[in-house]
C-alpha cells in the first residue's frame, strides 16, 4: 500500500465499510457544502505562501510546521479539498491526503489537474485511516479531523500513523470562541454561553453535522495517552486590518483581537 501510494494512485477506503452516525452525518453535510468550498478551492491552491485559519496568519510568523518540510512524509486528516497538503507538496514533502467526503476529493483531483500537482488522496475516516503504522513524519489537520471527528478515535489514528520523533500538528477553534458561542450563525459574544466541563460532542440546530471540541485538560491529556508530549499551543490573535472572514458563526475582527478565536496544538510523538 505504502509504495502504491507513493507513485500517486488514490485509495477508496469506505466502500462496504459501516462508519459510525456521525462520521456519516458529517460526510453527508459536507456533501452539501462541497459545491461551496470547490468555488473557493483554486484560490487557496494558489496561494504561494501557507497561511493558517480564517484571518490568514502567516506560517512564516508562527514557525508551527518543520524547517525544512521537504523530504518529510506528511499526511493530513481531513484534507477537504487539499489545500494544505498542496502547500507541503510544493515545499517538496511527501502529502498523502486523507478525507471521508467524496465530492471534497473530486474537487481536490479537480485542482491537481488545474494545477499539475499530483499527491495520492485517500477516501477514509480519520477515526480508521488505511495506512501504515509509523509511516508518517508529520500528521497535520486545518479544520478537519481536528473539528469534525472524534478526538478519541483521530488523535489515536493520528498518533499511530507517525514515527517516534513526528509531529502532530492541528488547527481548533478557540476554546473561549466554543464557549460564548449562541449557535452556528450568530458570531461569539463577550459572554460565557455554555459550560467548559464535558465539553466534547456538539451539535447546531441549523444543519445535522457534528462538531467536537475538548478542554485544555482533556486535549493534554489524549495526547499524552497517546504517547504524545505537548511542544506547544499557539494562539491567534485576528491582524488589526484584513479582509473580513466569511463565517457567520465565527468571532468577529473585534473579538479575534480580544480573545483567541482559534488555536494550534503542535505536539511530538515520544
């Protein structure tokens, strides 16, 4: 398997498999959204430098991925339309990317065609990937299995995939942004709206996808059960000036410059 992905071929790997409710709750919601994300596609593929979240921080400011990344096998959990692992490839890594979504990997075979970059891509849960124990030197999630698997099964699946010394890099939404948030349309006020223990599975009235969001505590600790130390948790800050983001639910520039708005674990396997 590892050599055949390597030479570029794809792998469908939920075919005759039953994936729990909300792995396909989530993959028919984002059935519905992908024609949405497939416009905005080909202008993050352009992109020539890798920026992190909805305000655009440069990796160049945050230094979270390795120096270099070229050579580095890399996969990324909930690829969507593989952005992200087309950032690595173009650094010279080795991007394997991973997504449960149908239509989000036609859209992504869709951009390596426009754009003459070639990495295999993977239909499968991030809960239960098909790949190779220790094959990975870096495991990466910008919103995708980071938010909407279960951290219980991914971070696991995450872990078992990389090498001692390989890196689990992941992007969340902010705890305290989790916290004041009213629903999925309506951004985060400065008020505490929900509890902070327990936090795990969260649903919105609005659509039928699931999201998972965990403590400060509980996020430590998975890792550390998984045979993981924490090298550090980022915090962005929204820049002062920008371009607006396009989520409704999400913190305002207001906010983002008060609060963390979202986080970055970057953590090493022992």
């Amino acid at each position: 398997m590892g050599a055949q992905l390597a030479d570029g071929a794809d792998l469908a790997g939920t075919e005759g498999v039953t994936l729990p409710e909300h792995v396909r709750r989530n993959r028919a919601q984002w059935t519905r959204w992908a024609p949405e994300y497939a416009e905005r596609a080909a202008r993050a593929w352009a992109r020539e430098e890798f920026t992190w979240g909805v305000w655009g921080v440069p990796e160049r400011e945050l230094g979270v991925f390795p120096e270099p990344v070229e050579g580095l096998d890399v996969a990324e959990l909930g690829c969507g339309t593989a952005y992200v692992s087309a950032w690595l490839a173009r650094q010279g890594a080795r991007a394997v990317g991973v997504d449960v979504t149908p239509a989000q990997l036609e859209t992504a075979r869709a951009m390596q065609e426009r754009f003459g970059l070639e990495f295999p891509l993977v239909e499968a849960s991030a809960e239960s990937v098909p790949l190779d124990d220790a094959s990975f030197d870096l495991v990466v999630s910008e919103y995708g299995a980071s938010i909407w698997a279960d951290p219980y099964w991914w971070v696991p699946e995450a872990a078992r995939l990389l090498r001692p010394g390989g890196l689990l890099v992941f992007l969340v939404n902010g705890t305290l942004s989790v916290l004041c948030a009213q629903d999925e349309e309506v951004p985060p006020g400065p008020e505490l709206r929900r509890p902070y223990f327990g936090m795990h599975r969260f649903e919105w009235p609005e659509d039928d996808s699931v999201e998972f969001h965990l403590g400060y505590g509980d996020w430590i600790r998975l890792l550390s059960e998984c045979g993981c130390e924490v090298l550090d948790l980022v915090e962005l800050q929204a820049p002062e000036e920008g371009e607006p983001h396009v989520y409704p639910g999400l913190p305002e520039r207001w906010w983002a410059r008060r609060w963390p708005s979202e986080e970055i674990w970057k953590a090493r396997k022992l």
